[in-house]
C-alpha cells in the first residue's frame, strides 16, 4: 500500500481488519496509535531506498514461521484490497515474500 504512495480506504479497512481478527488491540495498545508511526517508518525507507535495513529490521524480530507467513498473507491481502497491485508493490511483495514466505 505504501509502495505506490497511495493508500485506499480498501486498504486502510484490510490492515484494520486484520487488526481487528488478531486481538492485539488491547487496553495498552490500540491500532490507532501504531498505524501513523509504523506508516512513517515504512515512508522513510522507500523514501530514502533503504527497504532492506527495514526488512533486515523485522527480520531480525520475527522468529515464527507461522507468524512470517503471516506477514506475508497480510502484506498480500493490504496491496490487492483495492484491487490495483502495481508495479512498485509487485517489486516489494516479492522482497517481503524471499523473506517471509
């Protein structure tokens, strides 16, 4: 969604969605409050071509293959929500796919 500068309410309502079906939203920590900075952190690195430390940053973070391909799933269904997956973010679900596939 952030590959191709544009966010879709499609997409939006995706990552709220899975949000929502995870049951991380808790008293301590709600979705609202993570989105802004988590999009600004993924702005950043498009913005400054550093994909790869950001990757190599959830990588490191992420031990669970059951939770990688999660990842996966999810980053998949947030890009093809509006149904318009461009080229860019073609180009960055097959990064996060030789990740966390």
């Amino acid at each position: 969604m952030m590959a191709d500068r544009h966010i879709s309410t499609d997409e939006l309502d995706e990552i709220r969605a899975i949000s929502d079906d995870s049951g991380w939203e808790t008293s301590t920590f709600a979705f609202d409050s993570y989105i802004g900075p988590a999009s600004a952190k993924v702005r950043a690195a498009l913005a400054d071509h550093t994909v790869e430390a950001l990757l190599d940053d959830i990588d490191g973070r992420v031990a669970s293959s059951v939770l990688r391909a999660a990842l996966f799933s999810a980053a998949r269904d947030v890009a093809g929500a509006d149904h318009e997956v461009d080229a860019d973010e073609e180009s960055l679900l097959g990064q996060i796919a030789a990740r966390f596939d």
